[in-house]
C-alpha cells in the first residue's frame, strides 16, 4: 500500500490538530495502521496504533488522554486527533501500515510495519 500523510501545522501548546493518513493500493483486513513520530535528534518512537478491521487498539503512555486513533473504512483513510498539544509534542509525525495483523507486543515496534508515509511537522509553541 501507499500512504500520504497530511495535516501539518504550527500551533500553540494546548491546541487541537488533526492528522490524515490517506491509503491507497490493496488493503488486506489483517492490516495494522500506526502513527509514529520523530523529534530533532531523537529516535522514532510509536504514538498509537489501530487494527484496520475491528477495533483494537495501543496508545503510548506519553499521548495516552490526548490522541486518539480513529479510521474511516469507506475513504481508506486514518486520522491521528491531538488534543491538548505540548512543546515536547513537536515532531515529524509518520502513518505506518504492518500487513501481519494484530500483535499488541509488536505493533509498537516500527520495524514490524512494512509501508511509511512521507511524514508531516508538527510544531507546537509554547
């Protein structure tokens, strides 16, 4: 598949953003979307992940109250919402796809996804 994340922005710490994530190309029902970020210097960490045919789910304990992962079948697409954004929030946000199914100890683990978007800044203020 290929993925075309959206949604970047500079905003204040304590504002509302809401990334895309359009699919395109074959889905299978055992697919696994993610978002990953990576920050200035730091390594890419996993924020949150979402199984593409039922509802599972894993959020990062430092997004976990704040970002949610939701996905509209019909239009091929993933949304990461980020509420009450802060400074330490600023990074290049990165939709994954992991073909493999659910595997709640590996969907955390970017090696385990085989197709990344391009990335998109976020950039929050304080």
């Amino acid at each position: 598949v290929q993925l075309q994340a959206s949604g970047r922005g500079l905003v204040q710490a304590g504002d509302s953003l809401r990334l895309s994530c359009q699919v395109s190309g074959r889905i299978f029902r055992t697919y696994v979307m993610g978002w990953f970020r990576q920050a200035p210097g730091e390594e890419r960490e996993f924020v949150v992940a979402l199984s593409w045919m039922g509802s599972s789910t894993r959020v990062a304990d430092s997004v976990k109250g704040r970002f949610t992962i939701s996905k509209d079948n019909a239009a091929n697409t993933v949304y990461l919402q980020m509420n009450s954004l802060k400074p330490e929030d600023t990074a290049v946000y990165y939709c994954a796809a992991r073909r493999l199914g659910w595997d709640y100890s590996k969907v955390a683990l970017s090696f385990e996804y085989d197709s990344w978007g391009q990335g998109t800044l976020v950039t929050v203020s304080s």
